[in-house]
C-alpha cells in the first residue's frame, strides 16, 4: 500500500472520528455558517423537509458491515450493539495527539461493560453499554482495525474551518498537495424550540481527493 493510500485513510479517520449512535441526531448550527459549494451529481442531495413533513429513514442502502475491511472505534461510551465483545483482542491502532504533535501508534483497548443511562432502567443491575479506554497517555482521537499497512509514525495535522457538516455542506482542503472535497448527505430540519438547533438523518459523509488532475 502506497503512502499516498496511508495518507487518504489517516486524514479521514482522524479529523473526522465520527461516532454513530442513532439514525436521527440533533446538532447545533451556532458555530456553522459556511456555504454550501458543489456536490458530486451522483450523490442524493440533502432534503430539507418542514415542520408537518414525516422524516423516512433510509435502512437499505448503507453498506453492511461485512463489506467493509476496517473496524473503526473512539473512546468513551456506547449501547450494546455498537461495541463486539471480542474488540479488546483486535489489533488495534490509534490516532493520537500530544505535546509534540498528532501521531498513529499500535495501542491495547479496554472495553467494560457500564450502564447506559439510555438504555438501561436499573443502574444497580443493568449495564448492557461498553466503555472503551485506549491504553496512551495522549489524547485518543480514533481507533483503527483491520488495515495491514498501518505502521507506527507521526503524522501531519490539517486544521478544519469548522467542526460541523450539516447535510448539504461541503468543505474543501489542500492536505500535503492534495485538494480534498468532504461532503454530507440526508436530510435536517429546524427544530421549532431551539432555531439554532437541526434534526439530522440518513446522515453519510463523503471525502473525495483530486490527484493528479483524477
């Protein structure tokens, strides 16, 4: 595997350590004001959908897990199905960044079992959640299985002019020579309570890259 390759895979795993819990979330636009610019026509564009509309959740063409040959976690805590028993046990690798900068390491994980105050209704019997530790003292910003070409070696840091893409945002960079288009999908809405705050669904982020002139 190329460097090229190792560097596509480390940028979209370590500035954007995306979590998924639930198919709808609610995010706050406070600090997202950027413009939406082009968007690949192939992809479904972002729906926007009023008050009375009825939100369709779309279950059938995101990609089954099996499909997929990395195993992606972050630290802190899940629901049941969102962490395997057997993770601890992977070869796992992380993203971290310290005094001296952001660098990928082979780590060790924990995972233990917690109550999950969604979930759960006895917070003295049940704790069906997991909680996942990497074993570094730096902070953790994503963990990483299943990519043989990994290796342990400090790694460059981009910073992002905003931390939020709402379905319908596209935000391009230039990282070491290479322009990088990231771009959402689905649907949002307003919430009547709080203007400043959208629901979100079918929730799919995209990275493109343009090298040489492809």
């Amino acid at each position: 595997m190329t460097t090229m390759k190792q560097t596509i895979f480390a940028l979209t795993f370590a500035v954007f350590g995306l979590t998924a819990c639930n198919n709808s979330s609610r995010q706050s636009n406070t600090e997202n004001k950027t413009a939406t610019v082009d968007t690949i026509p192939r992809v479904v564009a972002t729906t926007n959908v009023l008050d009375n509309d009825a939100i369709t959740f779309d279950y059938s063409t995101f990609p089954i897990d099996s499909s997929f040959s990395a195993k992606v976690l972050t630290v802190g805590t899940f629901h049941e199905d969102e962490v395997w028993k057997s993770a601890k046990n992977e070869n796992w690798f992380g993203v971290f960044k310290g005094r001296n900068g952001c660098y990928i390491s082979q780590t060790k994980i924990k995972t233990v079992k917690v109550f999950d105050p969604v979930l759960d209704e006895d917070s003295l019997k049940d704790k069906t959640g997991w909680e996942v530790e990497a074993v570094n003292k730096d902070t953790c910003i994503v963990l990483l299985a299943g990519l043989d070409f990994l290796s342990s070696r400090k790694i460059n840091q981009t910073i992002l002019l905003k931390d939020q893409i709402f379905p319908g945002d596209t935000l391009l960079i230039s990282y070491l020579g290479i322009d990088y288009k990231i771009f959402a999908t689905g649907g949002k809405k307003k919430v009547q309570e709080a203007p400043e705050w959208f629901d979100v669904w079918n929730y799919k982020l995209y990275l493109t890259a343009t090298i040489k002139g492809q």
